[in-house]
C-alpha cells in the first residue's frame, strides 16, 4: 500500500518542485524521483522476505514444490506479459486520460500505483493462521537477529547449501542479463536494444519447467532436481558460447537455460521453506534476500568488464564452470542425493 502511495504522489511531488532551484544543474524533480525510488527499493526489502516466509503459512509441507513451481510459473508469466503489454497499456492510459480533458498527465503513475495498492488490499483479505508476536523483553537488536540467521546457517548445512545455490543461479542470470545486450550485438536480425527477446524466451523456459515440476517434481529429492539443473545450466552456457552468431540456436539454449534453472530455484527455495522452523524464518529469508541482492548487484559490474578483457564466450564458459561446481558441492555435501527431510503437515 505504502508503495503504491509513493508512486501515485510522483505528480504531486514533480508539480510542487518544478520551479525550485536546480542542484548542480539537474532538476529537484530528478532527486525527488531518486528519492521515491530508493523508498519503493526499500519498502520492497521488507515485503521480500515476508513473501518467502508466508507460503509455508498457507501451504502444507507436502505441497511446497507444487506451490513454489506455480508461484514462479505466475512470476514469470506476468513478467514476460509485462514487457509485452507494459509499454501499451501506459500509452493507452495515456491516452484515455488526455480524451477526458482533464489535463493530466500521470496515466502511468497511475497504473503502476493502483497496481500496488490493488496488490496490497488482496494481501489484506490472506488468513495465514500466524500468532501475532507481542515481546515480552526488549526487542533483539538487527544486528543480533542477523548473527542468529547465520549461526542457524551454519548449523543447517541443507539450508546453507540451498541459499548459496540460489546466490549462484542469481549470479548467473544477473551476469546473463549483462551479456544478453551483447550477445544480441553479435547476433543476426535483431538490434542491441532487442536483447529483451533473450531474456524472455529464458522467462519462457523457466515458467513451462516449473508448471512441470509441479505436476511430477516430488517423485525426485531436491538434491538431485538441483545437480541435474546445474549440469543442464553448464552446458546450455556452453552452447550460448558456441553458438553467438546464430539467433534461433542461441534462442533454444536460452529457453533451455530458463528451463534448468527452474530445477534448481524452485527445490532450493522449497528447501529453505520447508527447513527452517517458523521463528527462524523471518531471519533467514532476510539473509536470504540481502545475499541475493548482492548476487544480483556483484555481476551486473563485474560481467561487462570481464566481457571487455576475456570476450563473451569466455565469460559464458566460466559462468558454466561457476553453475556446475556450485551443483556438484551442493550434490556432495547434502549427502549424494539424500532427500530433505519431511516435516509433518500442520
């Protein structure tokens, strides 16, 4: 809600600066539209975990997998749309608005914003069954609770194993949406500025993996969905190596990637799910989500420059490396395959 109340203030807070002075020659309306977004960013670091952490609320031990394959088949779905039908419907919006005669110019604050607090009043309506926490002592410090995530990390080797397989698959992808623009350089009949089409048919290959992995991933333990998805991952990065200069080739290798990362994003994060005890799942999908961050953050500077100095194929022959070393560690030590243990359901 708070989001989309941000977003929707966008047009006020441009009107009430637009004839203030200009700092260090750019606009205050720049550093107000910063400002908004640094809070939205930050307002979205406290709805992240608590996302992860309310499916197990919902959802019975048994069903994770399914309900984790569905919520990243819906994820990617209306990503892929997004980027289809996004930039339309801002423009009809537009438009509509400008046939009322009112003068206004914020149909597309006004999509995204509503879109947030739509979101967030069907939040409201969730039952979760969660017993509301009323400290009895004095609230543990942030720094503590961190220590406490970690301590449980260390002491968890499935969840620990788990989290740094999803650091390596957001590395991987954060690198790969770097490449794409380069990538599509090099290849044939579409423009760099059309790299969104890679990035989409990987969106495609993981949305139909999941749909998939719903319907018959629990006959297989998660250690072997995981080493099966890295082996898959290292070698369609080689094939994108092999293959730079042919457009629907690197296309199929960029589905298939989509496709072997679901079977290493959607187990994992059911084996942190279903790992982790109630209390500490605030804590650790905290972690969780500040180590993805950084997975995310690291490649999208370090990618571009080794792209420079090594050239792309190389860049993507490492990746594989990076994708089938974090499987087989991960295969190793959760005990060659052994499946997660199962909690019974509440």
């Amino acid at each position: 809600l708070l989001r989309g109340v941000l977003v929707l203030a966008i047009p006020a807070l441009l009107w009430l600066t637009r004839d203030w002075t200009p700092l260090y020659n750019l606009p205050v309306g720049f550093y107000t539209l910063l400002g908004v977004t640094f809070l939205v960013s930050t307002l979205t670091q406290f709805f992240a975990p608590a996302e992860q952490a309310t499916i197990p609320l919902i959802v019975k031990h048994r069903n994770l997998l399914p309900a984790n394959s569905l919520y990243t088949t819906t994820m990617m779905a209306s990503l892929i749309i997004g980027f289809a039908v996004g930039e339309p419907l801002l423009g009809l919006t537009d438009a509509l608005i400008s046939k009322l005669g009112l003068g206004w110019n914020f149909g597309k604050e006004l999509v995204v914003g509503s879109s947030y607090i739509i979101a967030g009043l069907l939040l409201l309506l969730l039952k979760t069954g969660e017993k509301k926490y009323i400290p009895h002592e004095q609230t543990p410090h942030v720094f503590s609770d961190i220590w406490e995530g970690l301590q449980y990390l260390r002491q968890n080797q499935r969840v620990r194993n788990a989290l740094i397989q999803l650091v390596i698959l957001f590395s991987v992808f954060a690198a790969l949406a770097v490449l794409a623009v380069r990538l599509a350089e090099n290849l044939p009949l579409i423009k760099a500025s059309q790299f969104g089409f890679l990035l989409a048919a990987g969106g495609i290959g993981m949305g139909a993996s999941a749909a998939i992995l719903g319907h018959w991933g629990q006959r297989f333990s998660h250690a072997k969905l995981s080493l099966c998805g890295s082996v898959g991952m290292a070698g369609t990065l080689v094939g994108m190596a092999l293959f730079t200069h042919n457009l629907w080739l690197s296309l199929v290798m960029t589905i298939l990637l989509g496709s072997f990362a679901a079977l290493v994003g959607i187990p994992m994060q059911t084996t942190i799910q279903g790992e982790t005890p109630e209390e500490m799942r605030g804590k650790v999908f905290g972690l969780q989500n500040n180590a993805i961050n950084i997975a995310l953050s690291l490649p999208l500077a370090l990618a571009g420059v080794a792209e420079t100095m090594f050239g792309l194929q190389s860049v993507f022959l490492g990746l594989s490396v990076i994708a089938i070393i974090g499987g087989i560690l991960n295969w190793y030590i959760s005990g060659t395959g052994v499946k997660i243990s199962t909690n019974p359901d509440k």
